[in-house]
C-alpha cells in the first residue's frame, strides 16, 4: 500500500481531534494545517469545507469534510488495524447507526448550547438562553439510551475498540462539560476506558 497523502485542518480541542487520534490509531502520517482559531472561516478552509468549519481533510488530493466521514476513509485506508466494520458487514451499519444516534440525538443539542451560551458563533443579542434547558433534556433521555447498551458490551461495535467509539466519546466528551453525564455510570465507565486509550487526546474537563 502506498502512504496515502493526508492534510488535516484542525484545532485541537474541536472535532477534529476525533480525526487526529484515529490517525494516531491508524499510524498514518499527516500534515497538520492550521491548528490555530484563525484558520476557522478562512479561505483555505473553504476550499475543502463548504461552511468553512473543523475538521476537514484532503486525502490524496480529494477533499473531504465531516468527521464521520473522514473517521470512516482514514480507518478504510488501514482495515488490518480494524478500526472500523468491514464494509457491507452488519457491524458496519451498527456503525452508522450509533454514529447517526450520537450526531442526531445529542451532539446537535450540546451544540445548540455551546452557539447559545458563548460569543464565538453568534453575538449574545441572538442567544436564545431558555433552549439550554431542553437541549439537556432532550441530551440526557439519549445518554440514558446509550448508557443501558454500554451495560451490557465495553465498545459499541463487536466489543473492540474502533472509530465508533472515537465519534461517540467525543459527544460525551462534550456532555461531561455541562455535566450531562452524572447519574450514568456505564457511560462514566467508557469515557474512562477511552481516556485510558494511549492516543487519546481528550483532557479531563
Ligand atoms: N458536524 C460537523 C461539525 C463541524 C463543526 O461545527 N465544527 C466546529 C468546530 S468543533 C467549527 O468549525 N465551528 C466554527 C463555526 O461554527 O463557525 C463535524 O462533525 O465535522
């Protein structure tokens, strides 16, 4: 296999830690591009991401944005490592379901409360403060899901370690900063198992 050419635009403590630490994983080599706040919104960026947000890649010269995504085409360059389902295996679907259910059913509503409660999205003049109530509400009745599946398996897919389980730490990740996780000791449990992981980078909040 040739070492594929891979950019990462990324900052450190956003999203796209996700992608850094699945390359970790995957023992790929990468050309770090930005690492700064200033490379949000920039030309640069905009190039490969449409909104101009983090993370993004360009993987042998073709762009890609998403974390999901790119989490998915950097552990396919490397299946020996597993780090994903194989393609078209059940496992994989169960991959993009708890991946789905982590984007839709809690990232969106921990992200929600970040543009609404700091000046860095939108000015204050357009929060709207009484959202933050329900996005926690609306957080925690799927962390309550996803707690009683992690009763019962230490990863979400076939109970070994792999991309999933990078997407879905980082949502709970977040969660942790608002406290959303208190009461659900298996999610407590895997966030430790993957903060236990050699390349993770995620800092106790
Ligand atoms: N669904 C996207 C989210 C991308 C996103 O919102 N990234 C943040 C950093 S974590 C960003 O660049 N925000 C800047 C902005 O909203 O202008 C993904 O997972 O890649």
């Amino acid at each position: 296999m040739h070492a594929p050419d891979i950019k990462l635009f990324e900052l450190a403590p956003t999203r796209s830690s996700r992608v850094r630490w699945a390359l970790l994983e995957a023992e790929l080599p990468y050309e770090s591009v930005g690492n700064d706040v200033s490379i949000i919104g920039s030309a640069a960026l905009r190039e490969v991401h449409p909104l101009g947000k983090l993370p993004a890649a360009v993987i042998d010269g073709r762009p890609l944005f998403e974390s999901a995504a790119i989490l998915a085409a950097v552990a396919d360059l490397v299946p020996d490592k597993k780090l994903i389902a194989t393609p078209g295996s059940w496992s994989r679907y169960l991959h993009e379901q708890w991946v789905s259910f982590a984007q839709s059913e809690m990232e969106a509503f921990v992200q929600s409360s970040e543009v609404n409660s700091i000046d860095f999205i939108i000015p204050p003049s357009q929060h709207v403060p009484d959202i933050l109530a329900q996005n926690d509400m609306f957080y925690r009745k799927a962390a309550a899901a996803l707690n009683e599946a992690l009763g019962q398996t230490d990863y979400l897919v076939d109970n070994r370690f792999s991309v999933t389980d990078i997407y879905v730490g980082y949502v709970l990740h977040w969660g942790e900063e608002r406290h959303l996780l208190d009461g659900f000791e298996h999610l407590q449990a895997y966030k430790a198992r993957l903060m236990a992981r050699e390349h993770c980078p995620w800092q106790a909040p």
